[in-house]
C-alpha cells in the first residue's frame, strides 16, 4: 500500500509502549488545531519502531514539533478511534515548533472525570477503566491542565516477585485526585535517573493517553508533560 494523505499534527505525545513509542497530537489544517491524530504501524498494537518515526536527518519528533506524516488509511480500533495507519515507505518531516499560546489553544474542555473514575489500581488512583466499559468510550486522548503535579519515583511489585522502579503523576482535576503511571519517554527517563522520592512540578499541561486492554482493564496514562 502507498500513502494516501498526509496529516500534520502538533506532536502531544510521545510514550514508550512495548519495544517502540506511540506518538500522538492534533491535526493542524488552515490555520486551526483539530481532531486528534495517532499515527500507527500495521504491528498488532500499532506500535511506532525508530524507522518508522524519524526524519530523514535520522532525528525524532518530540513534543510540540509540528510533523506530516503520510498516511494509508484510518485504521480506527476500538475505543482508540483517533489511529491512522502510516506509510512505512516514507519519512515524516518536521514543519516547524508549536508555541506555548497554540499549546493552550489545544487543550480539551476538562469538565467532569477523565472519562470513568470508577476504578483504581494497585499503586494508582482512579488510573484504570474496565475493559468492557472502555469499548464505549469513543476516544482514547486528551489534553488537559492540571493543578499540584508532584512526579514520584519508588519500587512498585515487590509483593507479587517483579519489583521496578516505577514513575507515576499525582494531580487534582475537577476536584478528582489522580495518579498515573508516567509514559513520557524523556520525563520517564530523567526522573529514573535519579533517585526515589517525591518531586513538586505545580500547575502542568498533560496528554492523556488510554493504553492497550490488559488484564481486564484499560490504563490511563501519562503520554506526554508540558512544563511553561
């Protein structure tokens, strides 16, 4: 198959997700920001190698870079409504850099629950949707602002034999408190790098992303962090 169309997005996500990433934004068409966009492979969980997303300088995208990327067909899956398929055969091509004004131009109406608070996890807090309820959700992204993020680094798993160090988010949103595992490839790798403990961030821009059923269960998470 060759591409189709091309989409060009600001980039508003950019999380690890198996062996690759999953990267995600809004389309920028005349001039506006729209729908959201989430460039997939034909892997089976749509996952984005290093090929799949760089330039042809060899660089990545990262977030809030203004990409085109050619495409071969919506490829809708699931509650994950906003997956494109992309043109392997083909680089993507960075555009330019969107401003911190065009970021806040993007933000999703936040009123209410981040979709279904009914359900937490282990070492989260209303983290997770159950898998049934999730089929009907009809997005899977959002990008919203938040008060008191405070990023916390600890080992997590100990009690069932498969102890990591873990990063997640805690934030209020519409009086809800949450706490999320942290995606974001680059502020998942620099607070690893660093030591456990308890990090204030304050008033934070996030993507919110719902990942692949597991066990039962579809996880919210924080795909990517935007810090003024």
């Amino acid at each position: 198959m060759t591409a189709n169309y091309a989409k060009t997005i600001i980039c508003l996500a950019n999380s690890h997700k198996l062996p690759g990433r999953s990267v995600a934004g809004k389309e920028i068409a005349g001039g506006k920001c729209g729908a959201w966009i989430r460039p997939v492979s034909g892997r089976p969980t749509g996952e984005l190698s290093e090929e799949d997303r760089c330039f042809e300088n060899g660089q990545e995208p990262r977030l809030l870079d203004i990409i085109r990327i050619p495409m071969i067909e919506a490829r809708p899956r699931g509650f994950q409504t906003e997956n494109h398929l992309i043109d392997e055969g083909h680089y993507w091509t960075k555009a330019g850099e969107a401003s911190w004004d065009e970021l806040q131009d993007a933000l999703d109406s936040s009123s209410g629950a981040l979709w279904d608070n009914a359900s937490s996890s282990y070492n989260g807090l209303h983290d997770r949707i159950d898998e049934t309820a999730a089929k009907n959700l009809g997005s899977s992204l959002r990008l919203i602002e938040a008060t008191g993020l405070k990023i916390t680094v600890a080992v997590e798993g100990t009690a069932v034999g498969s102890a990591k160090r873990k990063v997640r988010g805690y934030f209020t949103l519409n009086g809800a408190e949450y706490c999320l595992a942290v995606t974001d490839a680059i502020v998942e790798r620099k607070y690893l790098e660093g030591s456990d403990g308890e990090f204030k961030i304050g008033r934070t821009v996030m993507c919110i992303s719902l990942g692949e059923p597991y066990r039962g269960y579809v996880y919210k998470m924080i795909a990517g962090v935007f810090l003024k």
